[in-house]
C-alpha cells in the first residue's frame, strides 16, 4: 500500500490525472477514448474527496493522507520479481557450454534468422537426438 500526502483537491486530481494518463498509454488507449477513461477516473477521484470529507480534513490538519492503491477485499499479496511459473512448466537443469567464436557465430545467426531463443534452438536440437 502506498500512502500520499495531499494539501489540496487540485494536487490530488493532478496525481490522478498524471496516473491515468500514464494507464491509458499504458492501454494504448487513444483521442475521446482515452479522454474519456481520464475523465471517469477524476470523477471518481472527487466522489471519493467528497464522500470521505478530506476537505474538512485539510481545514483542520492542514493535509489529509489519502492510500492511493487499496486492495478493498484485503486479498491481494504483494510481490516482487519475475512471476513463478508453474511447476509443470519449470526447467529444473542448466547447463553452461563454452564455444568457439565460429561455433557461436553460427548459432547466433540461425537464431536471428529464426527470431529464436539461444536456449530454445539447443533445446530443440538436443530433442532430436532421440
């Protein structure tokens, strides 16, 4: 969770605004369409000012302290990291090969010319020993 500190509706709804700037391009949304999720997002920005009364909270305090991600049904875990995969699709072994400048010179190629993966050409290629 991350807690901001806020001293007025207009800094509040320019973070708001910034965000879901930054979510819509995120989306790839584009002309009304993105005007129209910032919008909804800053509609709802100032329902949930008025709802809470953050205003009388300034007046008093000077500030008020808004948790700007919430996780409403308390369910959500924090992570960090590459996602884990499942245990079905986990590759339990690694090996570490050194190779000549032409050996590696001529994976390298076969990979960009078949837009692979190094390890996926290898993986392939030791399958068909079988």
């Amino acid at each position: 969770m991350k807690e901001l500190t806020f001293t007025s509706f207009e800094e509040y709804k320019d973070y708001i605004q910034k965000k879901m700037n930054q979510k819509a391009k995120n989306r790839g949304l584009e002309g009304e369409e993105r005007v129209q999720f910032i919008n909804q997002r800053i509609n709802e920005a100032l329902k949930l000012w008025e709802e809470n009364n953050f205003q009388q909270s300034i007046e008093e305090d000077g500030f008020v302290l808004i948790t700007v991600w919430r996780d409403e049904e308390g369910v959500r875990k924090i992570r960090r990291g590459r996602p884990k995969k499942p245990e079905c699709e986990k590759l339990k072994h690694s090996i570490h090969v050194r190779l000549d400048e032409d050996t590696y010179n001529k994976l390298h190629q076969y990979c960009d010319s078949k837009q692979l993966d190094k390890s996926e050409v290898i993986r392939n290629l030791i399958n068909q020993l079988n």
